[in-house]
C-alpha cells in the first residue's frame, strides 16, 4: 500500500487551465455549460489530455457483512448480503441494468462476507468473515483494515489490466451504514443523529435505536479521529477499506473514480485522510437521501452530479452519472470552435 500511495501525484492544474482556455473558444457563451464545463477540465487535470478515454469504465463493487448487524440496526437480515452477491453474480441488480447500459465491465468481490457465495465469477478476496460488531469490539485488526485496503488496490489492477480507463466503485454488505455513520461521525466531529438516515428503510423508532448503538461504538472504541487508518480498524467495514484502496488504486495510475453515495462517499473521505491528493481524481455522481452523505460532500467540498432521490447504493448513482463524463469529453472532442465554425464570438 505504502508503495502504491508513493505513486499518487497531484492532478495536472496547467492541463485544466488548458481545457479552460479551450472551452472558451468553444461555440458557446463562456460557462453555459455549467457543470459539465467543471467536469471536462477535472478530466482534462486528471488525464493531461484535452480529451482522453475513459470507456470502458470498470465497475467494482465490494461485499461484506458488518457484525454490528446483531444489534438490530438494518431492516434486513445479515443473510442478505450473500443472497445480493449471488444476485449480481446472476446479472439481476439494478448495477447489473445500470453497467449494461454503459458497456461497462463489472466485477463482485468478496472481502468479507461472513458464508461462502458460490456464485459465477464472484472475485474471492476475504480478509475475514465479517467486522466486529463495533458496539462491542473493533471492527477488525488495523492489519486486516489494510489487507482490506490491498484487495480493493488488487481489484483496480485488475479492472485496469481489463482495459477499463475509468471506474465505478459499488458495495454491498447489511448494516454498511451504520459503520459509515460511526467512521462519519469520528471523522468530522458531526453528531450522530445528523448522519444517520432510514438506510434501508428504518421507520423513526428504528432509527433512534440505530443513533444510540453508534453513540456506544464512538464511546466504547479506542480510535484516533485524525488518523483514518485507526477509525478505519475501529469503527469501519470491510467493503469500506477496500473502496478506500480502490480509490488510492485510481488516483496512482490517474484514472477518474465515480463516487457513488453515502457509504462510498466515506470510504472516498477516508481515502483522502490516507493521502489527500485523490482528492482530484473523484468526480461524485449522485447526492444520496442519507442525511450523512450531504456531511460527508461537505467535509470533501464536493458538488455531486445528480440528486435523484436515491439511496440503493450497489454503485447505482455512480453508474446513472457516467453518461455525463462521456459528455464532457464528446464536448472537447467534437464541439466546433468559433473560428473553426466561422461564427463571430464577440459583438462589434
């Protein structure tokens, strides 16, 4: 991990200052693009390019289980996660339509779900079977955090040895928000009942319950806020680690990671507490209905894409959102200039 974190350079500022130039000179009022003007230079910074490939776009997306789950905090059982699994192993999910519709390559890996999945082509990479329930343990060792962190840089090699020039990073694993919630709240400071939402549909009793097994976690475990590694062991998840992995994967070798929302969000937060410069390589596709994932946008000073009501995960925002990258990047590459077009750009 340490060599791979060595790798990570910042994102190239003068190409983006380039791209701005260039969209100027575009046929246009300067900015009327909005975002999608942002979103073509962040590619431009990442790739040094005024327009560079970024299909086909690999989707991974990483299960767990979370012990915590013992404590009543989701409202389906732990089994779940491995029924999920097979179910994206079987192409049924919504990431499953969702990666179909944009040609992408798509991988489940396995870093920690508590039973064995025998599902086609599911990637077996388990630290251990399920975290601790984090209201009464650790989450795991801080060697298992970073040999969690390894398999999601091990998943992005792959995807990139594939061909893919881009990635979309996804979860799975029952109780995932509570342990976001609790990392969220160590990270930031945030009060607990700030940050935790309905998840997978708890009503406001469930809710409250869900709020006070947090607040036992933070109380109960001995972690340090400034160091993401220590409230990563402490209070995360599996999947959480190795997303944070395939985040720093993507920065090192300058391919744009799609953010998806909540849970991703904070394993994209974590990641850039390990090394900050993977700031510049995260385009964040969709705002979640969790109430934590506008806290955690604000803690990264990030603007997502879309808002579409959504709080599935899987990846699925992220997914939605890619057809706008290729978007910024048909702009730069196929859009006349004003000269080109022979059309004044100024008034006389």
């Amino acid at each position: 991990m340490h060599a791979l974190i060595a790798q990570i350079k910042p994102v190239d500022s003068a190409s983006g200052d380039r791209a701005r130039a260039y969209l100027d000179t575009l046929t246009k009022p300067p900015g009327s693009l909005g975002m999608l003007e942002q979103l073509a230079i962040q590619l431009s910074e990442i790739s040094g390019e005024l327009a560079s490939s970024i299909t086909p776009p690999g989707v991974v997306v990483f299960a767990a289980d979370h012990g915590v789950a013992a404590e009543g905090v989701s409202a389906f059982p732990q089994a779940v996660t491995a029924q999920m699994v097979a179910n994206f192993a079987h192409g049924g999910a919504a990431i499953n339509v969702f990666a179909r519709q944009i040609n992408a390559h798509l991988e489940v890996v396995d870093v920690g779900v508590v039973s064995d999945v025998e599902a086609p082509g599911v990637i077996v990479d388990k630290t251990r079977r399920a975290s601790g329930n984090i209201a009464t343990e650790n989450a795991m060792y801080p060697e298992e955090a970073q040999a969690a962190i390894e398999a999601g840089i091990r998943a992005v090699e792959r995807a990139r040895k594939a061909g893919c020039r881009s990635v979309i990073i996804g979860e799975m694993g029952i109780a995932n928000t509570t342990a976001s919630s609790a990392m969220l709240a160590a990270f930031t400071g945030t009060a607990v009942e700030e940050v935790v939402g309905a998840g997978t549909g708890l009503n406001s009793q469930q809710q409250t319950h869900k709020v006070s097994v947090i607040e036992r976690a933070l109380a109960a475990r001995d972690y340090e806020a400034d160091k993401p590694l220590s409230v990563l062991a402490a209070l995360g998840g599996l999947e959480i680690a190795a997303m944070a992995g395939a985040y720093l994967a993507a920065a090192a070798y300058r391919l744009p990671a799609v953010v998806d929302g909540f849970i991703a969000t904070v394993a994209a937060l974590t990641a850039c507490r390990i090394c900050p410069a993977v700031r510049g390589y995260l385009v964040f596709g969709h705002r979640s209905e969790e109430p934590g994932h506008g806290v955690a946008l604000e803690a990264l000073e990030a603007k997502p894409l879309l808002a579409l009501g959504m709080r599935l995960g899987e990846g699925s925002g992220a997914a939605l959102a890619f057809p706008l990258l290729q978007a910024a990047n048909a702009m730069m590459a196929e859009m006349a200039t004003f000269a080109s077009a022979g059309i004044a750009d100024k008034a006389p």
